[in-house]
C-alpha cells in the first residue's frame, strides 16, 4: 500500500508541476497550451477634442491577418474575436464588442474586416464626458487566447492618456 502512494504521490506531483513550472517567458504550461503565438500592445489611447475615445491596438508578435467578421466576398470566416472594457471615473465598467452600435471598429486589412497590424476602436463623440479612466483588451480563438507585449496577462488594465 506504502509503495502505490509514493507511486500515486510521484504521478501527481509530475501532472502537477506543469501549473507550477514556469517557462521562458515565466508563464508556466498553460500559458503555452492557451497561447496562439501572437501578443498585442496598445498603441495608443486617445480622448479627442469632442470626448470620443480612440484606441488602436497593434499586433506585436506573430504575423497577422486575423478575420473580426465574416466576409463573404472573401470566403473568409471569422476566427478573431475581440473586445475591449472601459472603466470610467465613477467605476463603472462598459465592454464594446467589434462592431457594436455607434462604434467605428475596424481592422487595417480586407476593409477593414481583417487585423494584420493595428486594430481601431473609436467611440462616438461625448463618450467620455464624464471621465474614461483606464481601457483593457481582449482577444482570442476558438482554441487560443492573445497576450499582452509578451506577458502572462491577456487583458490588463491600462491608463487611458
């Protein structure tokens, strides 16, 4: 009996390690199970002169041409699906799907149904009339989810300039 708990004891302390071990990039196996190869960074975020905010989201490791819609004209599916919350100074939160009403989303490939390089969401204007604070992004697949600039974290908090 002695010698099937050590055996049990060995097999999951070995299925285990994988939660705790870290990797290069510090992120332990699941990163790597969950990651798709590709990491983001914001470019910028932008409250203009009319209080519309604007933020541009820039593929910065991998290759590009991820599809945000169906295309029909180009057979293409959507295999992208991405969003961004935005918190605003009274705490409260909103999360904006591409493409939502009154959003101009857009990619920079295919007009604008595809993302190779940078990715555009910009509110409508008077959007931030009472304070938009800090924005985060989120992206992913069916099977894989996109990094922030080579981090463990897929959707941080970031300060809105």
């Amino acid at each position: 009996m002695q010698k099937i708990t050590v055996i049990v004891f060995s097999f999951l302390m070995v299925a285990l390690s994988g939660c705790t071990s870290m990797n290069n990039n510090g992120c332990g196996e699941g990163y790597e199970e969950m990651y798709g190869g590709y990491d983001y960074a914001f470019d910028s975020t932008d409250i203009n002169t009319q209080n519309a905010l604007e933020v541009k989201m820039e593929i910065v490791n991998g290759g590009g041409g991820w599809w945000l819609e169906e295309s029909p004209a180009n057979e293409a599916n959507q295999d992208l699906w991405v969003s961004i919350t935005v918190k605003f100074s009274d705490g409260t939160e909103e999360n904006i799907q591409f493409k939502d009403a009154n959003w101009d989303n857009f990619g920079d490939g295919n007009s604008g149904s595809s993302w190779s390089q940078i990715l555009t969401f910009t509110s409508p204007n008077g959007y931030c009339d009472n304070g938009c604070e800090e924005v985060r992004f989120s992206a992913g697949t069916y099977d894989s989810i996109m990094y922030y600039n080579e981090t463990c974290d897929s959707s941080p908090w970031i300060d809105i300039d």
